[in-house]
C-alpha cells in the first residue's frame, strides 16, 4: 500500500505554493462567523441605525470609527451609524482583494448597508441593475454649492430593461460624487474618484438621504 510521507521539507513546498489558499480560507470563515453573529445577536432597529460601507481603498479602522462617533452626534435620533471598508483595486494585495468581493457579494446578497460608496465603474454597473434609489429629491441648494446639474447629468444612469414589463427607462440620478469631501481622509480613504449612493433594499432609506446628503455637504 502506498504511503505518502509527510515531512518538514514536503510541507515547506507544499505552503510556499498554496499559502495563499489557506488564507483565503480563514478571511472566509471570519466574514461567515462575522455574518452569523451579526444576524443572531440582538438587533438594532432598522430605523435606528445607518450602516455605511466604503468599498476600495483600505481605511484605517480607528479613524472611521471616529467618523461615526462625529455622525452620531449630528443624529441624535440615530442609535447607531456603522461605518465598515471593503478594500478593492489598484494597490490591494490580490489575496484579500478576492476574499473582500466575495465579502462584497455577501453583504449585498444578505441584503446588508444602506448606504455604499463606489468607483465610478461599479457605481455605474450596480446602478444599471437597479440597486440604488433615484436621488432628484434629495439634491437641494446645499449640495448645489458643490456640485452643479451639469457635473451631476455625469452621474445618472439609465437602469437595464425589466425583462418582464420591458419598459424602457429614463436616467436618473443615483449617486453623488465625493470629490472635495475629506471626512475620511484621515483614515487613508481617498473620495476623489468616489460616489456615494443608498440601497434600495435598505429599511432605512429616509434617514439614509439625510445622512448621503451630511456626508456631501459637512463632509468638506
């Protein structure tokens, strides 16, 4: 019977090989076991909070935490606003990058975040499939000090046809652009080329405008 020797030197090939498999494996486990104590501890209610996920560049975890201390002071009515960061792109090791769009794809699978911040691309790309709400409503005069119709006209999308009704749709505005918004610039977080959007699955999206527009706005 054949018998396969495991030794110091066969290991050692072995993990300079396929090391990058166990650790995709353990960033894996801890997002499922982060998922499933999210899902069984006790709820805040879904009016009563606000969960933001900045998605590219990587953030330092204190400094955004800092961020949401200075948002919840500005919404007193708000028991929580959790701020969280995806790291993806140009610059991410590509290791983490692929555990982090599989924890991307959890979170918007599970229906998670009422609030996103994208690249352009992917702004553009989630929005053709509806993820986003229309935010005509939400651009005021105070959002117009920063950016202008036109530099907004950018920003709409036109959503892909519904397969069933194929009604043909018009380009909305689903996003604001960040550029000049420097809340997060502390944490490493870059907005230049980023743009902000709520979930339309989110529970919350009324107090998740207010909160897009504070971000926009006092967010300089």
């Amino acid at each position: 019977m054949y018998r396969v020797t495991v030794n110091k030197e066969r290991l050692q090939n072995h993990l300079s090989y396929d090391w990058w498999k166990y650790v995709v494996a353990i960033l894996v486990t801890v997002m499922l076991w982060s998922l499933i104590t999210a899902m069984t501890r006790p709820q805040t209610p879904p009016e009563k909070k606000v969960d933001i996920f900045l998605i590219g560049d990587y953030a330092l975890d204190e400094h955004i935490q800092l961020v949401s201390q200075r948002m919840l002071d500005e919404f007193p009515e708000l028991l929580e606003i959790n701020i969280m960061n995806i790291p993806l792109g140009e610059g991410i090791d590509p290791q983490l990058e692929m555990a982090s769009r599989q924890k991307l794809m959890v979170m918007l699978a599970s229906q998670s975040g009422d609030i996103f911040v994208f690249n352009k691309e992917d702004y553009e790309q989630f929005a053709k499939q509806g993820a986003f709400i229309p935010l005509e409503k939400v651009v005021d005069e105070e959002i117009l000090q920063y950016v202008s119709w036109e530099e907004l006209e950018d920003y709409k999308v036109k959503m892909e046809a519904d397969p069933v009704s194929n009604e043909d749709t018009q380009p909305r505005l689903y996003g604001i652009p960040l550029k000049g918004v420097n809340l997060f610039k502390d944490s490493g977080y870059n907005t230049e080329e980023k743009v902000i959007s709520v979930m339309s699955y989110s529970k919350n999206t009324e107090k998740a405008a207010d909160v897009l527009k504070w971000i926009a706005t006092e967010g300089r």
